[in-house]
C-alpha cells in the first residue's frame, strides 16, 4: 500500500511508469478517501501531461545529441556548444516544469491534507533500509536452476 502511494509521488518528478500514466491506484484512493471524481481528475491530468512529456523529451534527447555531435567533433566550435548547452537547460527545464506543474495540479485536487499523508508515506518509505539483492544481475530473485551458485568450475573438472 504504502509502496504504491510513494511510487505515484516519486512517478510525479521521473519519467512516466504505470503509475504515473494511470493516476492514483483506486486502492489508494478508497484508503485516504478520495473520491471517484478527483481520481478521475488526477487521471485526465496525468494522462494529457504524460503525452506533452513524450513531446518535450523528445526535444530534450535531440537537444543532448546536437550538443554531443558539436562537442565530439574534430574542431568544436566553442559559441556554437554554448548556444547549445542553453538549448539543452531550455529543455530540461520543460520537462521539470511539467512534472512539477502536474504534482502542483494534483496537490490542489486532492487538497492540503490528503496531499500530506501522501507526502508522510512518501518519507516513510524513504526511511526504511534497503533490501539486499539475492543476486546482483536480478536483486530479489534466486538463481536459475541450470546455472548453480557459486563461481565456474575451473576448466578440466
């Protein structure tokens, strides 16, 4: 439950994931009491925000690539990679500004004290200690039953 309420903050200032495409998990919304109404605001918000975000990442990955080229170069032009560090900042700032403006969007939908105990769990979430991988190529899951724990036989045993 809490994982959930802390993934659709966090959702709000990352890229979007499943949460953040889909709004507030009704579980979610049934616990703190928010209405079907406001949920379905949240959704439409997120959804129309996380369609210009494809746009301004877009624009954001072009204005990386551009800078890459003219710094890589044999001969980079010094003005010409300044002009496009400002296109690149110009860019992420876009992309922030529509994470913050749909959290600030969300915020004044859900009002004041629903936005703080989801802000609570959020840090609640941030204070507990992190789970040790089982394995470092997929933390959380066993080995593979062909492949057996442990490092490789040396050769010629």
């Amino acid at each position: 439950m809490k994982t959930i309420a802390v993934a659709c903050l966090l959702a709000l200032s990352a890229p979007p994931s499943a949460v953040a495409q889909e709004g507030i998990p009704p579980h979610v919304a049934q616990k703190l009491g928010i209405g079907a109404d406001k949920v379905k605001q949240v959704q439409d918000l997120t959804w129309k925000s996380s369609e210009e975000l494809i746009g301004l990442e877009a624009d954001l990955r072009r204005a990386q690539l551009a800078l890459d080229r003219e710094t890589r170069g044999a001969s980079p032009d010094e003005a010409k990679a300044m002009t496009l560090v400002d296109g690149v900042s110009r860019a992420e700032a876009a992309v922030r500004k529509n994470r913050i403006s749909l959290m600030l969007r969300i915020r004044k939908i859900v009002g004041p004290e629903t936005w703080e105990k989801l802000e609570m769990l959020r840090h609640e979430e941030g204070r507990r200690p992190p789970q040790p991988p089982d394995r470092p190529d997929h933390p959380g899951m066993p080995p593979p039953p062909d492949r057996p724990e442990g490092p490789p036989p040396e050769p010629g045993r």
